[in-house]
C-alpha cells in the first residue's frame, strides 16, 4: 500500500504553532523552574517535572509529529534532532521508519495499554483512597510530604482507611501504599498485570495519558501530549484536594472524601475527567495509526 503523501508546513505555519507551543509550556514549567531554583517545593504543581521523566526542557521542544514535513529557513536545525531526517523536495520531518525500528516496544505497549484501558467500564468506586493509604499508620516524621500536615491528623486518616473499602486499580499509585495499608486492597496491581487492571475511570491511568504521550516523543504532535499535561495537571489537583492533606493555605480547598457530601463531589469530578480521557485516549490511538502508516 503507498503511503499517505506527508502533510507540508510552510514557515510562518509552523513556527507560530512552535511559538504558541512555547508559550503553552512556559505557563507551568517557568514557576516550576524558579522554586526549583529557589530551593521550594509545591505539593501540587511540581508534581508531573518531578514524578514523570520528561524535562521541562524535552516537553517545550515542539514536534509536529508523524506525517509532516517542515519547509522553509530554520527546518533543516531539526536535522541534528533525533529522528528527524530530510524528505528531499519536500523539507524536513520525522523518520518513521527509524523511530518504529528503535521504539516499536514502546509503541506496541501503548497501544494495548490505551486499546485495553477504554474496552473497560470505568470504575467511580475508589474515592481517592490510594494517597490515604499511602501514609495509613505512619509517624509524622515518615509521611510522604512531611511538610504537609494532615487534615484529620494521624488517627482521623488511619480511621478513614480502616473504615472504607480499598480496591484501587493502578499499580503506580499501589506500589507507594505502606506496608499496613496494602494487605488491605481488595487487589494487587502488579507491573505484569497492569495492561489486565487499568481502566478508565481512574485518575491516575488518566494522568498517564500524558506518560505514554512523552515517551512516543517526536512522533506525536506536541498539542496533543500538550492536552495531555494540562489534563494530568488539572487530575493532580482533584487528587491532592481529595488526599489526607491540607492544602487549603496552598489555595486548595479540600474534597472530604470521608463524608457523603464529599464522595459525590469526587465521583462528578473523576465522571468528567474520565470523559475528557475517553477522547484522549482516542486520539492517542489515532495518532499511533498515523505513525504506521507515514511514510
């Protein structure tokens, strides 16, 4: 089969969709880079340039991603980028062919992990137990953000744990669970069966969205893994509003998931933000159908 003839970006085109693509990172990644600098840290808004691999550095270079080609002054600097090469007539964009040879793992994984994630029914049940759990029974001093105090105190959340039921679904939110707290978990995510447990109404295989978009950088478009972050960064919040910790004095009035009133509260939020994942999710997909087939 031939395949599809690239899409051609002229100059001014692509460098305003680079342009607006800086400013868009420059948003979230300038504040984080000056406490950085200043040595401070913020319990909600460091959290994807600390906890996901992708520098703030990586995620502001902008990718047109697979099937497009670059014309015009400044597209041939890309030909010291990695996976990029000339496409002769035409300009400069993606080696498809290299990137799969090279990543076509990572491509692979994906795909089952979104394909398999959205044949699921999304669960509205947890109520964003994992961070509770993950400092049940601890001393102050062991708590995972110690400067962060506890909203109920050490013996109000350990009594929300121990009155609730456990079952959450994701093993990099699991994997952090104290050692009290994750005999308690109705299941046991692991790495090897996490491609059998995702689905989609949690919110961290939602944040993850913007991870498996990262990690198939250049040949996605940067708006895309851009939606992803802002939508992973909005997903933080709610977790951390929902979270045993008081984040009120952080402007981050909480959801008190330990009352009725604050469990409906949580299960609209996480319904909605389970929807703008489902279309995420699709487009990752389709992005991943693009990449097949570029020539």
């Amino acid at each position: 089969m031939t395949p599809p003839a690239p899409e051609l970006l002229d100059r001014d085109t692509w460098q305003a969709r680079e342009a607006a693509h800086h400013e868009r990172v420059d948003r979230y990644a300038v504040p984080y880079l000056a406490r950085r600098s200043a040595g401070r840290k913020h319990p909600v808004e460091d959290f994807l340039f600390t906890y996901y691999t992708q520098k703030p550095g990586q995620l502001r270079r902008w990718h047109p991603g697979a099937g497009v080609v670059l014309r015009g002054q400044g597209a041939a600097e890309r030909l010291d980028w990695r996976f990029y090469r000339p496409h002769p007539g035409a300009g400069v964009g993606l080696d498809a062919g290299q990137f799969l040879a090279q990543r076509r793992k990572a491509v692979d994984f994906a795909r089952v992990i979104l394909g398999r994630t959205a044949a699921r029914p999304a669960q509205f049940g947890c109520f964003g137990l994992h961070e509770w759990a993950m400092v049940y029974r601890q001393e102050a001093n062991q708590v995972r953000h110690e400067y962060l105090d506890l909203r109920l105190g050490p013996a109000g959340t350990d009594a929300v744990v121990e009155e609730s039921r456990i079952r959450c679904t994701h093993f990099d939110a699991y994997r952090f669970y104290t050692p009290q707290a994750a005999g308690l978990n109705e299941l046991r995510p692991t790495r090897e069966n996490q491609r059998d447990l995702e689905q989609p109404g949690c919110l961290h295989a939602n944040m993850d969205l913007y991870k498996w978009a990262y990690k198939l950088s250049p040949a996605l478009p940067s708006e895309l893994v851009m939606d992803c972050f802002e939508l992973s960064w909005r997903i933080r919040a709610m977790d951390m509003q929902a979270s045993p910790y008081d984040l009120a004095e952080w402007g981050y009035p909480p959801i008190p998931i330990e009352t009725a009133a604050g469990k409906a509260d949580y299960v609209a939020r996480q319904r909605a933000f389970s929807a703008e994942a489902e279309v995420l999710r699709a487009r990752l997909s389709e992005a991943l159908d693009r990449l097949d087939a570029a020539p």
